[in-house]
C-alpha cells in the first residue's frame, strides 16, 4: 500500500533544495573558464560558429569540419554568444536552461502520475541535487541536450500510452528528432532499447501500434532530422561515413579505436559503465540501493505489475548502461540519459517502502560539493586545466596587438578559445621556422627557453601552471640586413 503524506520529506525542505541547486549553478556559470578539453574544444567551435556565420558544420579549426557531432551543442552555445557575448556565462547558460527543462518533465512525469505536485517537486530535487546531473547541465556539452531528447521521448510515450492527448505522441517522434540532431541515431537507439525491454514482458508490444501517430509522427521525425544530415554531408563530404560507422559502431566495439580525427579514444575495461553510474548517481546511490533491496525482499515490486510504471522506469534507466556496457570508449556524462528515471525512481520506491527521513537529506550535501569544486576550479585547478589566465595576461602586452601567439607542442583548445582563434601551433624542428620570423612573437612553452632560442633574446611576461609566456625578438646578429630594435 502507498504511504502517508506524512512519510515524505516536508515541500518547503524539497522545493529549497530545487531551487537552492539550481540557483547556485546559475551563478557559478561565469565563475570559471571553459575547462580543456571537452568544454574549451566545443565553446570554441561554438564561437568559430558565430564568427564565420556557419550553422550548418561545426568547425574543429577555421576550414577542419568537426564530424563527431551533431550541431545541436554548437547552436546552443552559439545562441548564448550571439545573445551575451563571448563569455563563459553565454557558452554555458543555453544548456543550463535545456537541463531546467529536463527537471520540469520529471516533474510534469511524477506530478502527472502520482496526481500530486509534492511528488514531482519530490522527484525533480532529487534529479536537481544529484551532482553529476546538476554538473554536467551546467556545462558545455552534447549530453544535456541527449538528456533533454530522450526523456521528451520517455515521458511523451507513457503519457501516449496512458491515452493522453493525441499531441504526446507527435511529442514522441519530435524528441527522437532533437536527439538525432543532439547526438545522433544513438538517442534512438537508447529510447528503442528502453521500449523494448519494457513492451515485451506481458505482451505490451501488441499494443504498440496503436498508441503512436507512426505515418505523420515519422514524416514529421523525417522532416526535423534528415534535412540537416543532407546538408552535412553535401557541404563536407565523408561526413556520413565517419559519424555513423565510425562514431556509433567502431568507438564503441574497438577499444582503443584508432580512428577518432579530434582526439583520444577513451579505452576503458568492459562493464565500466557500471562503476560511472555508481558515481553519476552521487549523492542518491546508496538510498537507491537500499530501497531496491528491501522492496525485493518484501516482495513489494510485484504491485507494480498493474501499470508496469516502476518496471518503466527501470527500463528506461536500463538502458544505456546496458548499451555501453559493451563500449570500450566511455566516458561519465554516458550514464546522463540515465539519471531521470534513477530521480523518479527513488521517489516511486519510498512511496511503497520510507526509509528513515535523514537519508533523504543527502541532497543537501550537493550544494556544498558544488561550491567546493567550483571554489577549486575558481581560484586553483582552473588554471592547470585552461590557458585563460595566461591567455588574459597575453592581450595586456602592448605588443600582443600585433603579433603572433604561437604554442610548441600542444595547443589547447582553451587558448584557442579566449584568444579568439588568434593562437597558433608550431610543430617539427623550432630551428627549421624560428630563424625566418621577423617581428616579434610570443611563444607559450613548458621547456627552458634557453635550449630553444640561443640566438634570440626572449623577456618573460608569465609563468601559470607551468607555461611560460615569453616575448621574443631575433638579436641583430641573426637577421642580416634587418634592423630590431634592442629589447632589455
């Protein structure tokens, strides 16, 4: 039997924590710099985008198409840079806003379900301060949008199944279309695999075909979804090619793939997935574990076969890790699609069987990990982790107007980013192309100058994390016929 009202934490504790989590992330927006590499890699596609008014291909440099992902994170941190300007606040602000809305159909979900706002308030502060979610929503990324894509999806299809208005359907189809244009076939992969394993139990599939719109619902997924994956790959082709086989099937099944044209494939032991989402679902793991032990054991579980809306959401958890538990190439945000349902399903559980009320003050523990790590980002880690600070310390000098930035070695994205494209990256043998330069350069670099510009004389401006900014001009002696002015 469902619990008392009285079992439930009190709803100004749980619409504080909602609103608390959610307020402080807004405000950490801007308190931090675009973190390398993930963040700086797509901020600065973002304002390349913005830039040279391409919309159609995001560009990993100015004329290197960026094929690893739909355009869909590009357009929303390019909105915020049209809207607010190049700032970190403008790149980050549009996917914050997709993650609110993320939190209003879980609300809308759990509302709609359990007849009783208290319970979506309930359920979206859990999802609110899980810390993972709340993280990576505030974050310039592919996976809030995914997110976003999926659940418009899961909760259109049980409110179509449920015999809602005619609209949930069309709703369906219109997130699978977001999702492809998130982060491609992969959102319908993961919404298919979570229908699956819930239709076939109790032959819930004969039904299938009634519920959804599926002659105009797949017209209309056509029309939004299509139309861009033409014009792609007509504009650069391969792109095709390189997304669908390489993207969706070999990162997946070859460890350690070696194809990946935009950085390091992330090989890790099968089955990891698991441990992600042990640590994504932070700080309400433990609590979800312990109530889904207890219902087992009391045999409580059984009550849901009715509806089958708890096995719903099990499913629809299910599902990408069951998909990526094949996946050699994961990361953490992986496990994001997941975290909806694991939200409403910690408040589906305490409805039959309350744990004691302190463990549901976990999510308290989130607003204060998020001011710690946004501390640390802030005033310490930021700064190994992006070249904001030197790059800032770059456009003061006088001479910065002028001439050319180059980086040896490696060139982060987030040098790229706040120099606004002006940083450049010289590879092979220094000796080969320092000798021909003219004018004065700045050069950022990890090693003893004294090893690389024998013939040059060099003042250092910076030293962050590291890297050094140095000024350099040829002494006279090296550039016959070319007269520098002495620098001291």
């Amino acid at each position: 039997m469902p619990l008392k009202s009285n079992t439930f934490p009190s709803s100004k504790l749980l619409l504080l924590l909602l609103l608390g989590c959610v307020v402080l992330r807004l405000l950490s927006l801007g308190l931090y710099p675009l973190m390398d590499t993930t963040e700086a890699r797509y901020g600065e596609m973002a304002r390349i985008m913005v830039e040279t008014g391409n919309w159609i291909t995001p560009m990993f440099d100015y004329n290197v198409p960026f094929w690893g992902k739909p355009p869909m994170f590009a357009w929303l941190s390019g909105l915020g840079f049209s809207l607010f300007g190049i700032t970190e606040f403008a790149a980050r602000i549009p996917h914050l806003l997709v993650g609110i809305g993320i939190l209003y159909l879980v609300y809308f979900l759990t509302k709609e379900y359990f007849d009783s706002k208290k319970m979506g308030i309930f359920s979206s502060a859990v999802l609110a301060s899980t810390f993972s979610f709340l993280l990576i929503s505030g974050a310039v990324t592919a996976d809030t949008a995914l997110t976003f894509s999926i659940t418009l999806s899961m909760v259109s299809f049980w409110q179509a199944w449920n015999n809602k208005h005619p609209i949930w359907g069309y709703l369906f189809f219109i997130g699978l279309a977001l999702g492809m244009l998130s982060k491609g076939p992969l959102a319908v992969v993961l919404v298919g695999i979570s229908l699956t394993l819930w239709l076939i139990p109790n032959y819930r599939w004969k039904r299938l075909w009634e519920v959804l719109p599926w002659g105009y619902g797949s017209l209309l997924f056509l029309i939004l979804s299509i139309p861009w994956y033409a014009i792609a790959e007509y504009r650069t082709p391969g792109f095709l090619d390189y997304f669908i086989v390489g993207e969706h099937i070999k990162r997946f099944i070859i460890g350690g793939w070696q194809g990946d044209l935009y950085g390091t494939a992330h090989e890790r032991t099968r089955g990891t997935i698991w441990v992600y989402a042990v640590v994504a679902m932070l700080p309400w793991t433990p609590l979800l574990i312990a109530q889904w032990i207890r219902l087992i054991r009391t045999g409580q579980d059984t009550q849901e076969s009715s509806n089958g809306f708890g096995s719903f959401l099990i499913a629809w958890m299910l599902a990408p890790l069951l998909l990526f538990t094949f996946a050699g190439n994961i990361l953490l945000t992986y496990v994001m699609p997941a975290l909806p349902a694991a939200a409403i399903l910690v408040v589906h559980y305490h409805r039959y069987r309350a744990l004691p009320k302190w463990l549901y003050s976990l999510g308290l523990v989130t607003p204060i990990l998020l001011i710690a790590f946004i501390s640390a980002l802030h005033f310490h880690y930021g700064e190994i982790r992006s070249d904001k600070k030197i790059m800032t310390i770059w456009k003061l000098q006088d001479e910065s107007k002028a001439d050319d930035l180059f980086y040896l070695r490696s060139r982060p994205f987030s040098s790229e980013f706040y120099s606004s494209g002006k940083a450049l990256q010289r590879s092979g043998d220094v000796h080969s192309w320092l000798p021909k330069q003219e004018k004065p350069f700045f050069i950022v670099q990890k090693i003893d100058r004294s090893a690389v510009y024998p013939n040059w004389t060099c003042s250092e401006r910076a030293e962050i994390a590291k890297k050094k900014l140095l000024f350099c001009e040829p002494t006279p002696q090296t550039v016959p016929n070319t007269k520098v002015p002495n620098t001291k």
